[in-house]
C-alpha cells in the first residue's frame, strides 16, 4: 500500500485520538452495554442498541486511525532542506495578486488540512499549483471562479 504523507504534528494527534478511543471510549461503550444488559429483554431495549451502534463506531474509527498511522510517511518540516522550494509540509506566505490580500498556509495531509487552522491538503488544488515553487514565483490556481494567480512570498519550513 503507498504510503501516505504526514507531519509530525498530523501523527501526533492521530496518536492522541488513537489513545482516548482506546482508554476512554471503548471502557465507556462497554460499561453502557453491560448496564443495558440488565435491563432484561434486549430485543426491545433501545440504550442496547444505541451502545452496540456506538462500540461499532468507535471500533471501526481505532481500526480506521491504526491503518492510518501504520501506511504514513511521517515527515518533520524542520528537518526538510529543499533550498526554498514549495514542498510538502513547508509553510507558506502568499499574496493574491488580484486582492492584493496575504496569506499563509502550511502543505499537509489529507487526513490534518483545516482551512480554519491555514492548513491546506497536499491533494487540493492550490498546493498542487504551489508544489516546487519559489519565493517570487507566481502559481496559478484553477478555482472553481477561474484561474487565480499568487505570488510565493516566502517559504518557510517550521
């Protein structure tokens, strides 16, 4: 299976995730099933069946998030040296060359990008148009309104 790109900090919430399913959540649903048991007839005992749907969530979300961090390619932005290039994980400042307008976003993966957190997929459209670009390169972004243009600003790797 391909391996799938990671930050440091990406696995080390998955990790964290992983850890409260398997400490927190799992323990509860198992108490909530037993304390649904002994109400009797389990075939019309509702809590029953919203704990089982409940344990098959959380069971299929540990399998889910072990997959995950078992096929990723953990990659600290820090130790990348890619002389100023837009890679994978490199935070980057651009301005909109309509708007005028300066943002920053870092590259990640899939599975850790949150717009609200200026954290863009390596999958989504602007960090394709961004990947092996310079500070003063211009990328063109096909958005949904047309093509845009950014200029790269700066190119960090923190």
């Amino acid at each position: 299976m391909n391996k799938t790109p990671l930050t440091v900090a990406g696995a080390e919430k998955l990790r964290a995730e992983l850890h409260r399913l398997k400490t927190v959540e799992r323990p509860n649903v198992i108490a909530a099933i037993a304390e649904a048991r002994s109400h009797g007839d389990l075939s019309e005992n509702a809590e029953y069946e919203a704990a089982k749907d409940r344990q098959g969530f959380i069971e299929g979300r540990i399998m889910e998030v072990e997959s995950k961090l078992a096929n990723a390619q953990i990659i600290d932005p820090t130790l990348l040296d890619a002389d100023g290039r837009c890679v994978f994980g490199a935070t980057v400042e651009l301005e909109d060359m309509d708007s005028g307008q300066v943002v920053t976003y870092q590259i990640v993966g899939d599975d850790e990008a949150d717009i609200k957190d200026n954290k863009i997929s390596i999958s989504s459209p602007i960090a394709r148009a961004l990947i092996g670009k310079y500070s003063g390169d211009i990328a063109e972004v096909q958005a949904p309104g047309g093509v845009r243009e950014y200029e790269v600003i700066d190119v960090r790797y923190i």
